[in-house]
C-alpha cells in the first residue's frame, strides 16, 4: 500500500482552518473591514470552502496545534537564511568558475508522512538555488545537487540537503 492511500480525512479543524484561511485571504484583497466585505468575506469563505471540499485531504497533513504557528515562522526563518547562503554560494560559483561544480542526482529520505510535508519540503528543496527536487515516490525524494561532495550516500545528502528543513517542518505538518 504506498503513502498516498493512508492519507488521512480532513478533521472538522482542518475546515475551519480552511475557512479561516480563506475569509483572510478575502479580508486582504478586498484591503477593509467595513461590514458588508466582511459579510461577502465569510459567504466566499464557506463558498470556497464547500467546493474544495473533496480535494480538503491534503489538510490532513497539517498538525492543529498551538505549536504549529511557532514551528512554521521558525521554518520559514530557517528558510530564508538557507535561502540567503544558497544564493550566496551560487553567486561565489558564477563570478569565479573556478570553484569547483561537481553536479550529481541524488537521493533523499524523508519522515514526513503526509503528502502536504513531502511536497512542502520538496518544494523547499527546489526553491533553495544549487538543488532541484525530480522525483518525489514514498519517503524518499530524488535531488539534482550542483556541488554533490564525492562519496556521498543517502544518509549525508540528507543531512546536507533536507535535514534541517524537515526536522522544523515536522512541527506544523506530519
């Protein structure tokens, strides 16, 4: 049975979250508080929520907890300073092309259970300048890596690529 058929329902939480999500997303766009926006706000909300419906169990990745805000603002601080190194390095490797490139593909494991975690952190992968995600199938994620240090296994890409991604990711998704 692979990963994606033991993927959870959404709970009643995760349509809340989504409804909120949305009437937020709405109160942002319209850019006023005044009454009758809201009210068309929280209409669209349930409106959009209702359809998405059937499509809600990637929600089900997401962990209901009153730690989960803290654990994604620390994620996406970790984030933007792997982001801001890797630009950097990239950076270093175009102005001198005597730094070494040894580019090689990768792979990596994950303990990220849902399909919303492998996804989000896939995604991180690929947004991080130097990696590029080319396959993700159950718990392990196929990586381009420009500088690949020789000899490297399963077990060191991972630490070099996805770790400190997934270990502050695991805290708002499973």
């Amino acid at each position: 049975m692979d990963q994606s058929s033991r993927e959870l329902s959404p709970s009643a939480g995760h349509y809340v979250l989504t409804y909120g999500v949305v009437v937020l997303l709405w109160l942002l766009l319209v850019g006023s508080l005044q009454p009758d926006g809201v009210i068309i706000g929280l209409i669209v909300g349930a409106i959009v929520t209702a359809l998405m419906s059937p499509r809600l169990s990637i929600m089900a990745g997401v962990r209901l907890s009153p730690w989960a805000p803290f654990a994604l603002v620390k994620f996406l601080i970790v984030f933007f300073v792997a982001l801001i190194r890797s630009n950097v390095d990239m950076a270093r490797r175009v102005l001198s092309p005597s730094l070494p490139i040894r580019p090689a593909v990768v792979e990596v494991r994950t303990g990220l259970e849902s399909s919303l975690g492998r996804l989000l952190l896939a995604n991180s992968i690929t947004l991080t300048p130097g990696t590029l995600t080319v396959n993700v199938r159950d718990d392990r994620i196929l990586v381009h890596w420009i500088d690949c240090p020789p000899g490297s296994d399963i077990e060191s890409a991972t630490r070099a690529i996805a770790e400190s991604f997934e270990r502050h990711m695991s805290g708002f998704v499973k």
